[in-house]
C-alpha cells in the first residue's frame, strides 16, 4: 500500500486514544491549564459521568482572543521553553485540548486582564469554528459536551454513570492536594458538591487540605516527613503501621507539584513498611519529591502520569530511609481508628434495647445479661485474675525487669508510682485471659497483646543482631554456576561486596554466569538459582539488594514469632511492666510482625462518654 499522510483530525483522534481515557482525563488536562494558568479558583460541572457534558471554568490569566486559535492546534503550548528537560508546568505538550476536540463537541471561552471582553471559539469533531465575541469575566470557562460522539467505540468501554463520576472527584482531589491554596469545586447533576475551600502553602495549610481529601482521622494517625539528599527532597505524611487499608489507592505521590502514579514510588512505600504491615494491606501516604527538573523525565506518555528518574536508586532510598527513620522517631504509637472500632464494640447495639422495659418505663438492659448468669460464680475459675494468681509456668522471668518495673512488684498495689503511671503505656493493673495486659496512665486505659507485643520486641532484637555484623555464611561443597544475561552477571558482581555481607558469595564465572560459593546459614537448603535471578531482576529494576535481607528478616520474623512468649502466659506484675517499658523503647512496637496492632489505647473521656458521664 501506498504511503499518505495522515488528516490533522486523525492524527488527533490517535492522540486522543492516549491522552483521553475517561471523562476523568479531561477534567485532568483542564484542570491542570487552569493551575498553570494561575487560577485560585478552579469549578467542575458535570452530567452523565462526563460524558455529556464538562465543564470547568477558573480565573486564571486567561488567553487573548489572537490567540485562541493556536490554543485548539496540535503542539502549540505556552508553557514549554527550548529546553525540553527544564518543565515546571503541569501541561507542556499541546496536545490536550486539539485531542479533546477531536472527539467532543468543545466550546473554550476566555478573557484575559487587560482585555475589555472575552472571545470563543469552538470545535465539533475536529471542525475548528472561527473566533467570535462572548462574555465572561476574567479567566477561561471549557465546556465538552457529548464526549466521544465522534469514535462511538470508546463509549463501549466507558462505566456506569456513576463509576465516571467518582473517578472525576478522585483527580480532582489527588491535584487538589498538592495546591492547598486554590479553591475546588465539583458539582453534578444529583446535586453533590465536593467542595475544598482554600487555605495557604504553609505546611498547616497543606494538612488542612490532606485532611479535606482523606478525612480528619488521617492526620490524627500520621507522621511527618521532611528529608533531603543529594538535592533530593521527601516531605508529606506517612501512616503509623496500625493504620492501614486494604488497597494503595490512598497513596498519593508527587514529583515537583506533579501528581504521578509510579512504580518505583509504590515499591519503595511497600519496602520501608515491609516488617510492620502484612501483605494484604497497604499504608496511607501523600508523598512530595521535589528535584532538579533535569534529573526527572516526565515526557515518559502523554498522559503524564508516568515518571522516570535519572537515579532511581537515591530516590527509592531516600524514601525507605525518610519512612523507616520517622516510624522509629515516632516511637510507639495506636491508631485512633482501633480505639473507635473499641469504642463500637462496646456501645450495646439497637437491639439490646429493643426489648419492652419494666411497667415504670425505663428500659432494661439486653436481657441475655442476666444476674442468675452470674449465680454460682468460681472467682477461683474466672479468667479476669488478679494480679497475684501466680505463674502458669515455673521457668525464670520472659522480661528484664529492671529496678522501677520490680518497684510495683507487690500484687493488687492500689496506690502506683507516679513514673508509672506518666510512662506512655502506664502501669500494669491486670493480666486477662491470660494473653491481655490491662495497663492504667494518668488519662486512658490500655490493652496489649501480650505475645503479638513481645513477637515485635524479639524480632527487632534479632533484625539487630542480624544487620550489626556480616551474615554467618556456609561455605558450598561446589560451587553452584547460575547462567544468566552479561547485563545481570555485571549488576550482580557490582553488588558482590554487599551480597557477602549478607552471606552470599557470588563472583563472575565466564561471560555469561555466576558462580555461587557461599549461602546465607540462615537459609539452610535454598534455590540458589531462583534466589540469584530474584536479585539480578531486583537490582535491574531498582538497584538494590532487598530482596536477600527481606527473606533474612522473614526468617528473623519467625524465629521472633517462637520466641516469644506465649498466649497463656500468666506474667507477673514486674514482668508486664518490664514488657510494656520495652515496647516504649521498641521503634515498630506499634504493631507485631504481621502487621496486627500490639495495643489499644482507650481515653478516660471516651470510657466516661460510654457510661453517660459526660
């Protein structure tokens, strides 16, 4: 076949193929002209999901009418300079609004400052009209109707109407975090508004608006993180480990203001929380990179939601670091979110007072509480024992109990030291059912999980020990040869000094294989083929060795989860005490191997709120 050039129309319906998805990316690309156009005020309305009608409006600076017709061409961008590697706008291809054209009915309606009105101009299916008068006030109004009339195969892939509907507010708020200072709306035809008020670019101002988009409980359960290298800078917030969901949508991440959805950034969050979440669950983050725009290449799609860093090995340890740092900064902390699920379980529910009450009208408790349940009553069998119930086992104290821990040694003290009583898990009162520490401080109660606490104490113990010195190594009786890629042989022998200190010698065998003398003693009898080839995959795509100490540290993890002392076991006052004095000191406490909560901390105020004393 003979080769023709393509029509303008189609070349933009293929870059509208790429560029335009869903009705969500419009209202990315629009919204992102209006921040880079200055707005402080951004309005989104839509119909149908967006796909009847769009329209966002702001006051930014606008566009002059002699230039309204090269803002509807293909490649014609105000915000790009000559070099193609010094980007600081959110929009710099050109492409948005001529692929949004080509598949709607688009309407643009803009004025600038200087100008005494305002000019239009339209495009139905890639049919651009010509420049006309209107009236508006300063800034620039888009409206698309009728997207994708123009390629009806599109419309097969589109979801309900409310599915586009809630994706359109989730990219609104993922940009409205990262521009605390503008204004956001969204408005549909049920009459829901989204609404962000502005406030500033203060760092208080930044948690306001996290706290507009994920929800005041989030900056409750959160930690901040501020933290540079080698002109690389991390700031935002983390979740502490027991706060948690059960997908990463809740991650947010920038790269120079840019929301950006990328691999390296969601593998170096799942990294730095490896040890303190479980597998099925995920942290909740808004992170913010800000780097040199020459290191960082945002022209990976057209869609710019894919980033790549010209070193992304800093990056990703900059991030493991700056969250592992903070999490073991912030010391022992209970998500807020545990203590209300608490709060829950104890408010009786409807139906423990639907029940008729007495002929004097008040009404009863949940009659399945009787008091003949408690008739024949063995306080010698109850689980809630007192403090003095002796040991179920006779071996030697699990803890260190030191000298303040062995002070409140005396069983059933009613009068508690005062440095008790101020440490941060208080002092111990009771052990129930054999498993749960009930500690009292000055202004709540709490609640620990006896081996899931003590679980994290052994394992961060023997992570120590483990990383403090070189990994014990057995030598192989042969030598065991892996053939793998020249590309992965050099990356694998450029890491062999920090694979030995993990216990894994390795060394070049020939071109194109590795030969492997010694393994982790940890690992005992292992793959060794599979386990080099996990790592050379490793180091390709991130340039690092975590995977060797991620299953060093799993071994750890269960040897920690033995270890430790067992549900059942009846501890003596000083023992708790010494326990809860350790996990104060523990960074990670929070929460046990497996990502469980190790406690519950219940204010007085919400103890005497479930009484009706306040």
């Amino acid at each position: 076949m003979p080769i023709r050039q393509l029509s303008e129309t189609m070349i933009n319906q293929i870059a509208a193929g790429e560029v335009i998805e869903r009705p969500a990316s419009v209202v990315k690309e629009l919204v992102e002209n209006a921040l880079d156009a200055g707005a402080s005020r951004v309005e989104v309305v839509t119909a149908g999901g967006g796909l009847n009608l769009i329209r966002v409006g702001d006051d930014g600076s606008g566009i002059s009418e002699s230039e309204l017709e090269l803002a509807v061409s293909r490649h014609c961008t105000s915000k790009l300079s000559t070099d193609i590697h010094d980007i600081r706008s959110l929009g710099f291809r050109g492409e948005a609004l001529p692929s949004i054209g080509s598949v709607s009915r688009l309407t643009i309606r803009s004025r600038t400052a200087a100008s005494d009105a305002a000019a239009e101009i339209g495009i139905e299916g890639g049919d651009v009209s010509t420049v006309r008068p209107a009236a508006a006030n300063k800034g620039t109004s888009v409206e698309v109707r009728d997207l994708f009339f123009a390629t009806p195969a599109r419309l097969k892939f589109m979801k309900g109407e409310r599915a586009e509907t809630t994706a359109i507010s989730d990219i609104v708020k993922r940009i409205a975090i990262a521009f605390p200072a503008v204004r956001f709306t969204v408005s549909g035809p049920d009459r829901t508004t989204l609404e962000l008020p502005a406030g500033d670019d203060s760092p208080d101002g930044q948690l306001t608006r996290i706290a507009q988009v994920m929800g005041g409980e989030f900056p409750e359960n959160s930690i901040a993180i501020d933290a540079i290298r080698e002109g690389v800078r991390l700031s935002g917030h983390v979740s502490i480990p027991s706060y948690s969901r059960a997908n990463a949508l809740q991650q947010y991440a920038y790269v120079n203001g840019r929301p950006v959805r990328d691999k390296l950034i969601a593998s170096a969050i799942r990294g730095a929380y490896a040890d303190v979440l479980p597998r099925d669950r995920n942290a909740v983050t808004v992170l913010f990179l800000t780097l040199d725009p020459a290191t960082v290449d945002v022209n990976v799609h057209p869609a710019k939601a894919d980033v790549r860093f010209r070193d992304p090995g800093l990056v990703r340890g900059l991030i493991v670091g700056s969250i592992r740092q903070a999490l073991a900064d912030a010391g022992v902390r209970s998500a807020t979110s545990g203590a209300a699920a608490m709060m829950g379980a104890f408010r009786p529910g409807a139906s423990a007072y639907a029940h008729p009450g007495p002929a004097n009208g008040h009404r009863s408790f949940n009659p399945g509480f009787r008091a003949s349940a408690t008739a024949g009553f063995d306080a010698a069998r109850s689980p809630y024992r007192p403090l003095d119930g002796g040991f179920a086992e006779s071996q030697q104290a699990a803890f260190d109990t030191g000298p303040i821990a062995s002070a409140d040694a005396r069983a059933g003290q009613s009068e508690l030291p005062e440095e008790l009583l101020q440490a941060q898990l208080g002092a111990a009162r009771a052990q129930v059912h054999e498993n749960y520490i009930v500690a009292q401080t000055q202004d709540s109660l709490i609640i620990v999980d006896q081996h899931a606490a003590h679980e994290r104490l052994v394992y961060e113990a023997l992570k120590n020990a483990l990383h403090a010195r070189p990994v014990p190594a057995q030598m192989l009786l042969l030598p065991e040869i892996v053939d793998l890629p020249e590309d992965d042989v050099s990356r694998l022998a450029a890491h062999s000094d920090m694979l030995r200190r993990f216990g894994l010698g390795v060394e070049r065998f020939g071109p194109g294989a590795i030969a492997v003398r010694e393994t982790p003693s940890m690992l005992g009898e292992t793959n060794v083929a599979q386990l080099v080839r996990d790592l050379a995959d490793e180091i390709a795509d991130n340039d690092t060795t975590e995977t060797l100490k991620e299953r060093l540290d799993k071994i750890a993890a269960t040897m920690a989860c033995h270890g430790s002392v067992r549900s059942g076991r009846r501890l003596r006052p000083e023992e708790m005490n010494a326990l809860l004095r350790q996990m104060e000191a523990t960074p990670g406490s929070g929460t046990c191997n497996h990502g469980r909560p190790t406690y519950i901390e219940l204010k007085l105020a919400d103890i005497e709120r479930l009484f009706g004393r306040k």
